[in-house]
C-alpha cells in the first residue's frame, strides 16, 4: 500500500504542523512574559530601578536576599561603591553613618552576619551589563548582603560569584549612583 500525498493532503498536515507552532510560541511567550522570581525595587536619591530573581538557579540566595528586603536590612543604606563602566554596590549597615565612610563595605560588620552558606553559581548566570549579584569576602558560600549590579559584561568575574537576578527597569539610574548616594528603601513589588 503506497501513500498518496495530495495537496489536501499537504495542506492538513501543515496546518495542524502550525497549529502545535503556534500553540508552544503562545505557551512560550506566556512563561517568558512572567517573572522568574520576586521582583525587587531599589529606591534611591536620584531614581528607582527594578531587578527580577532566579530562584530557580540560586534558591538559597534568593531567598536570603529576599528576607532582608523584608526585614528592611537595605532600607537607608549608602551606596558605598560606586565604578562608573563596572559596578554599582550596597549591602554594609554601617554605611548609615557617615563617620564611618571609611569602613563602609569592609570586614565582617560590612554585612547582615548570616552568610547564605552556598556557593550558587550556575554557568547560565553570567556577568553582563544588569546582571545583580551578592559579592563575599573570598569564599562564595561566605556571601551575604552586599549586592552588586554589572554596569558592563566582566567575564573574568563568572564563575566566582552567585548571579542571582537580572535589572529589568531604571537601568539609567545606575549609571548615575555614586558612592554615599542614599538607598531609601528596598521592597519585594507584589
């Protein structure tokens, strides 16, 4: 028994071909479309920006990060390092004071004192402009507040430290935070 293809024939299976296309593509752009995690806003002096998390790839971190949000840990904080073309970075209680400037983001009190305590680095996660990160002072599972965003790629930095998040709004706001520019408050946007 042979099998006639005729153009009837033709036309049904490519139809019924576009009508699985277009279903995945509209199911695909559903789960794009949403948020990979909690989306947390950073509002400062000079404008507020947005990132979104990874739970997925750094749950420990994730939710680290995010309990301190809730906490309010970030909320009247200094900007305490500021590079323009490479990174923009808070998380130091102690930059609340301004006498003590010069230990801002240094030493064990530069943090919230309970390290997530693993080291969550996926290869996916890369160092790209608005990729949020949480620096450590030299073992990754040791990261706790200090959280940084990428103002340019530094590839030299994957691999060494958990990318957790990725800025999704007010990234001209980065651009113009300097150190001691103040962080007024830090929420989980429901």
């Amino acid at each position: 028994m042979t099998r006639d293809v005729t153009a009837e024939n033709a036309e049904k299976i490519l139809l019924c071909v576009l009508r699985v296309l277009c279903g995945s593509l509209l199911l695909c752009a559903r789960v794009l479309s949403q948020p990979l995690g909690p989306v947390i806003v950073v509002e400062t002096a000079k404008g507020s920006f947005e990132f979104e998390t990874y739970p997925n790839d750094a749950p420990k971190t994730v939710a680290h990060v995010v309990e301190l949000v809730k906490r309010g840990f970030y909320d009247g904080q200094r900007v305490h390092r500021a590079l323009p073309g490479f990174v923009v970075q808070w998380g130091d209680p102690r930059s609340r004071d301004l006498s003590r400037e010069a230990d801002w983001g240094r030493g064990a009190a530069a943090s919230s004192g309970k390290p997530v305590g693993a080291a969550e680095m996926p290869k996916k996660r890369l160092h790209t402009r608005g990729a949020v990160a949480l620096a450590h002072p030299g073992n990754p599972a040791r990261a706790d507040s200090q959280i940084y965003v990428m103002l340019a790629d530094r590839p030299e930095l994957n691999g060494r430290y958990t990318v957790f998040g990725r800025v999704t709004s007010g990234d001209e706001v980065l651009a113009r935070l300097e150190r001691g520019d103040l962080i007024r408050r830090v929420y989980v946007k429901e």
